[in-house]
C-alpha cells in the first residue's frame, strides 16, 4: 500500500502547479492523469495577460498576481530543470474610435498605472489608425514544455481515474492511502458525480487557427478580436473561439470563418492557415475559479473553473487552497464553492 498525503486528480497546469506547491511544501503527492486527454494546457496559447475583454478592464486581483508571475515560474523553472516562461509585453490594438473612447474615459484611473499606456504606433502588416495599449507585466507560457518537465520529475499515474474505486471512509483508492485527495480536472468534472450537486462548470470550447505570414515578429503578442501569437519563422497562432456547453473535440468551418473574418479586419498582410484545431476550457457562469472543500465530505477538495487564465490565477489560488487545507485560512469568497 502507498502511502502519500495529497492524491491529485487531474495533470494539467491546475493539477501541476498543485503538486508542486504541496512538494514544495514537503507532503508527498501523485497525480492520476487520464493518457491522450484532451488537455485544456496542452492546446492552450499560454498567455497570461493582465487586461481582458473589449472594455480594457484590469483583470481579477490582477495587482496581486501579476508582480509577482515572473519571478514565480522562474523558480519552477530552475526547480524543474526546464524553460517554458517568459515575461512579455502585449499590444492591445484600439479597433475603432468608439473603443478609443471607452479607454480614454478610463485612461486617468490608477489601476491602470503599471499595466498599459496608450500610443499611436505603427505596426507594419496590422490595422493600427487607432492606436494601441501597450500592456505590461504580461507573461507567456510554454504549456507543452511545463506538462513535459513535470511528467518527468513528478509522481505520475497515466490511467484513467475510477470513481467506483475509491473509498472516502478509509481515505483510499486503489492501492493508495491518502490524506486529502483534490479534483483538478478541468471540464471533465462534469462527468464526475460527486461535483454535480454542489458546483457548475461549463464545457466552453475554443477554437484556434495555426497561420503563416510576413507578419514581422517583435516579441509581442498582438491583442483585439483574436490574439496573434508568434510561434516560430512565419508561423502564428490567432485565436480564440468561445462555444459555451460545447465539449465536442472537432474544430468547425463556422469557427474557422468567424476567425478568419477577424483576421480579416486586423490584418493588412496576406496569410495562409495551415492547421485548425480546439479545445475545452473549463469556465463558470460568474466566470471566476472554484476552490474549496466539498460540502460533504472531509478531505476531499477542488480546484477549477479557470477558463483560459489558468496561468496567472493558479498560481495564487494554489497557494490559498494549500493554506486553506494545511492552516485553516479561509478562501477568498469570489471563488470559495460555498457561494454556489
């Protein structure tokens, strides 16, 4: 019989950046990871962006995580012997003149100071007349590099987890004996009986195309209707799509014309689309994080609902959720389940 204090169920970047807070924190772990999963991480863009949506709005605890996020995955880095983070600024470009006054009846609030300035900048091969938002202590990451550094250093069971097999009472599954065991799957919770009463989440699907362009790379990430993601030579990433309640794992022509229609009013420069592919994101319906203990039974625990920012919350709602198990400290009541 194993023995071990935290069992994680779920190997995307919510399950591995547990496991290595819990590491970090000397309890032993071990993640279950179903093999060939359609992973969120694995097909994510890995942007972690202080300014979201159409109306330039500073992200959640944004102040709180973003100073910080480099410095953070750094430390992985080393820890893990890997390279998959980098700092970057991003480029939010200004689409029309009614959305260059939405930021300027913003520009003057302090909450915006450190995060974007505005300037009217040319960017040869994009639409920029209205200028763009030079957005700062934004970071990208490598998502395919972080899940391959832990799965080669980290505790791992590639199967399937089985829900028959484990017994609450005697804290076991299997031939595992655990303290605390903690659901970080992503969208395929919905499929888990033990959550369904007690916390929402809904399968939201997001399609992305794989480009090659003359687009001149700068190290930034271009934002507005879709992204534009430099990935190597004249290739880019542009996304992304959002079909709530939709976990089918095909991409679709009609998102595939959505994006390109986008693209379209962006992009000055001809491109070509060489790859189409999508994947599920695990959001709610007040789009915040889901974290806490199970209404019913002791030990048992979940960390969800990140959408596509799962690389700039996790790491601050991992280190709450550890506090919250190990001391008692209470979680922050934007995400704690009990709101549900």
């Amino acid at each position: 019989m194993q023995k071990i204090d935290c069992l994680i169920v779920g190997g995307g970047i919510c399950g591995r950046l547990l496991q290595l807070e819990l590491e970090q924190q000397g309890k032993s772990t071990l993640v279950y990871d179903t093999p060939q999963s359609n992973h969120c991480t694995t097909v994510a863009a890995g942007l972690a962006n202080p300014l979201v949506g159409k109306f330039f709005t500073i992200g959640w605890r944004a102040a709180e995580i973003f100073p910080s996020l480099a410095s953070y995955y750094q430390s992985l880095e080393k820890r893990l012997h890997s390279s998959f983070f980098r700092s970057i600024n991003y480029k939010r470009i200004i689409s029309s003149a009614g959305e260059q006054n939405i930021w300027l009846s913003k520009a003057h609030k302090a909450k915006y100071n450190g995060f974007c300035s505005f300037a009217n900048e040319n960017v040869n091969g994009l639409n920029t007349q209205f200028g763009v938002l030079n957005v700062q202590q934004g970071g990208e990451m490598n998502t395919r590099a972080f899940l391959a550094a832990c799965e080669g250093l980290l505790a791992t069971r590639f199967e399937s987890f089985d829900l028959s097999s484990l017994d609450l009472q005697s804290k076991q599954y299997q031939d595992v004996q655990y303290e605390n065991i903690i659901f970080a799957e992503g969208y395929k919770v919905t499929d888990n009986p033990m959550w369904n009463d007690h916390v929402k989440i809904i399968p939201t699907k997001g399609e992305l195309l794989i480009l090659e362009t003359d687009l001149e790379p700068k190290g930034d990430i271009y934002l507005g209707s879709v992204f534009l993601q430099h990935l190597r030579d004249k290739i880019w990433r542009a996304g992304s799509t959002y079909a709530r309640n939709d976990s089918t794992l095909n991409p679709t022509d009609m998102m595939r014309d959505d994006l390109t229609d986008k693209l379209d009013k962006v992009m000055t420069i001809p491109y070509k689309i060489v790859d189409h592919y999508c994947g599920v994101r695990p959001a709610t319906l007040d789009r915040k994080p889901i974290v806490g203990r199970h209404p019913l039974y002791d030990q048992v625990y979940i960390l969800n609902g990140m959408g596509s920012k799962a690389v700039s919350m996790a790491p601050l709602l991992v280190a709450e959720l550890v506090r919250h198990i190990y001391l008692g400290a209470d979680i922050n009541e934007s995400v704690n389940l009990q709101r549900f």
